[in-house]
C-alpha cells in the first residue's frame, strides 16, 4: 500500500494533470473536425488556465495558508516542564560524499533546526528523531542525528526512530516511546494538520512546534510578486499533496 500510495500521488499533482488536459485536447482537435474540435479547444483552454491561476501568489498562497495557518509557531516554550521534542523527517539522499547537512532534505533540515532551537530552551529534553528508509539504505533518523551531534546537541539527549515508512507509522512508534506525556511535535507547518491528527489519533498529546513555512506574508511589496513563477506552482503542488493526504487518512479512517 505504502509503494502504490507513493506511485499514484505524484500522478494527481498540478502538473500531470494539466498535462493530460493539454495531451487529451490535442487529440480530440487532431482526430476531429468541426465543432467536435471544439472539445479539444476546451480541453486546451482548461490547461491554460489552470497553469495561469496557478503561477501566480495568490491561489498557491491561499491554499498553504489554509494549511499554515491552523497552527502559530513557538517562539518561546510556555511550559518547561516538556520532556520530548519530536521531529519527523521529510527526506534525505544517502550521497556519502556529502556532509549531513547537505544529505538532507531542505524540509528536514529546517525541521531539524527547529528541534535543537526548542531543545536549547528545554535542555533536560529528550530530541526524538524519527524517519526510516523507504527508498535507501541510509536512515533519515541517522542523517539527522549525525547532524545534531554536529552541532553540539549530546547523544546522551538523543532518541532515534529509523522504522517508519510515513506519517501514520511515526505516530504508532513514538506512541511508544513518550506514552502519554505531551511533547513538542516538530515538522512542517503545512504537513502539521495531518500529523495533529494522527498523533492524537493515537491517544498522544502533541504540542503543534510548526516550522520551514512557505506562505510568509510579506512587510514590503516586491515587483516580482506580480510574475508568474514556478515557485508558485511547487507552492500550490505542495499544498494540493497535504489536502490529498488528509483526505487518503481520512478515507482510511486514520483520523
């Protein structure tokens, strides 16, 4: 399930889909004539202007927002008294010849980041790491670890889960590793409504940390605010992957 889940989303992305519109439009306008083309004209335009609505700032920015939003960030710890600050991983290369913090993901090394700066502020707390290898032979949560050791956190502090394939698994092992104790819960903001759900699923008691957002509002307007980009479409393919994942668990009755 886990392989067929990773196969199909990527298909259901912005792109491939605007790319079967445009394939399917021209076709139709290939094989027909008269007002049969029309159809295809019509698949085409449908193209078009998705790919318009979705190159510039404000449908993207709408849509992670949504997801953002749900959550504020910690800025200063309100209770000390936390033991564990978990962080889920989001990816990683298993390239030897790089240093860890180039083997990371640009989402787990902001995650991770974001760990050791809660960690500084509860230094008797417990940094859980947690990802496993779907595709590697390296573990995201020994990627991460080499990292934090590196930058000065002690192993002594150090917790690694290396077992989980997704989301839903990180949330069955770490139910066993902090029980019911509640625990800051690192990952990306848009990724955090998902993980909320399924760690409480799980009976956990998860303190939204959210980090490594994408739909910062701006104090100055920038000119290329107004240009299509590409960052705007990754922005809205982002944000369309969480709506599909919260969906797919709630349809699995995994929150």
């Amino acid at each position: 399930m886990f392989l067929l889940k990773k196969l199909i989303t990527p298909l259901l992305s912005p792109i491939p889909i605007i790319l079967v519109l445009l394939v399917v439009g021209l076709v139709q306008m290939w094989r027909s004539r008269g007002s049969n083309r029309r159809r295809g004209f019509a698949w085409i335009m449908s193209a078009t202007v998705i790919l318009v609505l979705l190159s510039f700032r404000p449908i993207p920015t709408t849509l992670m927002r949504s997801l953002e939003g749900r959550y504020p960030p910690v800025v200063t710890p309100a209770d000390s008294s936390i033991a564990w600050i978990v962080v889920l991983a989001a990816g990683a290369t298993d390239d030897p010849a790089l240093a860890a913090p180039h083997r990371l993901s640009q989402s787990s090394l902001v995650r991770l980041v974001e760990g050791i700066r809660l960690s500084r502020q509860l230094p008797s707390a417990k940094l859980v790491l947690s990802g496993g290898s779907p595709f590697s032979s390296v573990t995201l949560a020994s990627v991460m670890r080499s990292l934090a050791l590196e930058l000065g956190v002690p192993d002594s502090l150090i917790l690694t889960e290396d077992q989980s394939m997704d989301t839903k698994d990180q949330a069955l092992a770490i139910a066993d590793v902090v029980q019911k104790d509640p625990f800051f819960l690192v990952t990306s903001a848009k990724h955090m409504p998902r993980s909320m759900a399924l760690f409480e699923r799980q009976g956990l008691s998860p303190i939204a940390a959210p980090t490594d957002h994408l739909a910062r509002r701006p104090t100055t307007i920038h000119p290329g605010g107004f240009y299509p980009s590409s960052l705007n479409i990754r922005t809205a393919r982002l944000a369309w992957r969480e709506y599909l994942g919260l969906m797919w668990a709630r349809l699995r009755g995994q929150v």
